[in-house]
C-alpha cells in the first residue's frame, strides 16, 4: 500500500492562492451588487453562476489556509458593498465586463494550474478553469444573441504563403515603413483598445462616486490615462482603414452613491493596472514593428507609475493587506 506524504504549500501556491482569495472576495461583492440589480432573466443566472463559483473557491482557499495554520486575509466583506445604492452601470455594460473579468480568469487559471504541484491546489484550478469556461460560453453566447459581443476586425490574406524580404519589415522608431500591421498586431491593438475602453467607463463610474477627494483624482487620472492610449493605439488601426471599437460614457448612469467602498474601488483599479502591464507585454511580444514596440514600451510605463501611485495611496490609506512573505530568521536570530 502506498504512503500518502504530507507535502506543504510553496511559495508559489501559497500566493496565488492568497490573491485569488483577495480578488475573488472583492469580486464576490461586484456580483452581489449585478446580480441585485440585474432585472434580465437570461442575465441573473450568469450573475448567480459567478457568485457560485467564487463562493466555493473561497470556501477551498479558507480551508487549506486554515488547515496549514496561514493567516487568511480580510479580504473584502459585506460592508464594503451598498446594496441599496442605484445601479452604476448600464446593464450592458455589465454583462460586457462579465465577460472581461471572465477572461482574465482563465488567463489566471491557468498560470495558477502551471505553477502548482500540490494536488488539492491543481485539483482547485482544474475544477476553477472548467467552470470558467462553461462561464465564458454562456456568456460570449448570451452577448452574441443580444448583439453586443465585440468582434475583433476581420481583414483579407494573401492567397499564398509568402518569406520576409527586407528589414523595412520591421520598420524604424518612427514610423513603420512600407509593411502593414500583422494580423496578430491588429489583434492585440484591438484588444487593448477594448480594455482600455471598458477600464474607462469603470473609472468614470468610480470617478463618480467616490467619498475621498485624492481617490476621485486618481480615478479620474486613470481616465484620461486610458483615452490616451485609445488615441494611441486607434491611430495604428485608422491609418490602415481599419475598423476601432466605439467609445462612449453611454455605459454609466447618473448615480453618486457609491455601491462600492473606496477601499474595494481602489483596489479594483490598482488590479486592473497589473492586467494592463501583463496585456501591453504579450502585445509587446507579439508586434514586430519598431514604432509599436516603442508605443509599447513607452505606455507600460505611464501605467506601472500609475499603478504604483495608486498601490501607494492604498498605503497612504491604511487598506493594503501585506501579502505573505518569508520569515526574517536572521532578524529572529538577533532577538535572542
């Protein structure tokens, strides 16, 4: 008969399963609040799905944390949500980032799965990864029957493979030469252009109803931050004659009550930021130009000063949670 061995969590594990618990939490007071809100029959369920799924993984979180004697952090709790506030956003919108968060997930999933071993820890996101992606389905379908899922641009292709002839393929600093945009180019512009659309009508809400008067100036920094990059990255598609997605405020309301805490808005904008860094990285990865590798590396920059300024304020505030660390033993050696 075998010998089952006790194996502790690593590093790795251990903190990821620390910020799925803290962004699941916060999450979790979102969902409470569309979910609320949500008057569409064909929507409530993925709300309620939402909260289902994110309701068991913390419940797992907590147990194996408890079970390995490691602090569990606050997190986000009921009284960071107001339920009684009017809705924020337009039903559209929400549904729409539904599916952006729903996308980030799987994304989260799986680096999560890669870099675990223990086996209740994968068993976790094996168990997460197929729920959000049955999430994912119902809710890309859900948005296609209602007309408004947000299509990448369709382009033509050559009708035969062809070899790269040049260096003008890879264009100079400032401008990018004779060669168009490459499919996966126009992709990853498309997409940013799409989160930073979607990150802006969050700030305008949040900008909105904000209590502290520093908070509200950090949002509404974050908005004219991501209209920047829209014109940025919308220029590279316009001058090719390709289609850019629409930017409108038509997706928040009048309301400022605030549903959220401070505390929870912050933290969702300071999260978002790191998602912004990660997706003008894979951008950066996948363009060959030289002018949109500088536009890149240039942006990335404007948001981790402005993620920092908001992790910052955080402090400032006394609501960032430390994260788990290693214990100092030469300074508990110096103690004795």
């Amino acid at each position: 008969m075998a010998t089952e061995h006790k194996t502790s969590l690593t590093s790795t594990e251990i903190g990821v399963l620390w910020f799925q618990y803290m962004v699941d939490t916060m999450s979790l007071c979102v969902e409470k609040f569309s979910a609320a809100k949500e008057q569409d029959d064909q929507v409530r369920p993925i709300y309620q799905d939402a909260l289902s799924i994110m309701e068991k993984t913390t419940a797992q979180i907590r147990q194996i944390f408890q079970n390995e004697s490691i602090p569990l952090p606050q997190g986000f709790t009921d009284d960071d949500i107001n339920l009684d506030a009017p809705a924020l956003y337009s039903d559209t919108y929400r549904l729409q980032y539904v599916k952006f968060k729903v996308n980030l997930r799987m994304a989260a999933n799986g680096l999560a799965m890669a870099e675990s071993s223990r086996s209740d820890v994968r068993k976790l996101y094996r168990d997460l990864s197929i729920a959000t992606l049955d999430l994912d389905d119902r809710t890309t379908s859900l948005l296609l029957e209602k007309g408004l899922y947000i299509r990448a641009p369709y382009i033509t292709v050559g009708e035969k493979a062809e070899f790269v002839h040049g260096q003008n393929f890879m264009g100079s600093f400032f401008d990018g030469g004779e060669r168009k945009l490459l499919a996966a180019e126009i992709g990853t512009l498309f997409s940013n252009i799409r989160n930073n659309i979607m990150g802006k009508i969050l700030l305008t809400g949040f900008s909105q109803v904000a209590e502290s008067s520093n908070v509200r100036k950090y949002f509404n920094r974050g908005v004219e931050i991501a209209n920047k990059h829209v014109q940025i990255f919308s220029e590279f598609l316009r001058e090719e004659d390709i289609p850019i997605p629409m930017s409108s405020d038509s997706g928040v309301t009048t309301s400022t009550v605030a549903p959220f805490s401070d505390k929870l808005m912050l933290f969702h904008v300071v999260l978002l930021n790191q998602v912004g860094i990660a997706a003008y990285g894979t951008a950066l990865s996948a363009s060959m130009r030289k002018d949109l590798q500088a536009s890149y590396m240039r942006l990335v920059a404007e948001i981790g000063q402005y993620a920092a300024d908001g992790a910052n304020l955080l402090i400032d505030k006394n609501w960032m949670e430390e994260p788990p660390e290693a214990v100092d033993h030469r300074e508990l050696g110096l103690q004795h």
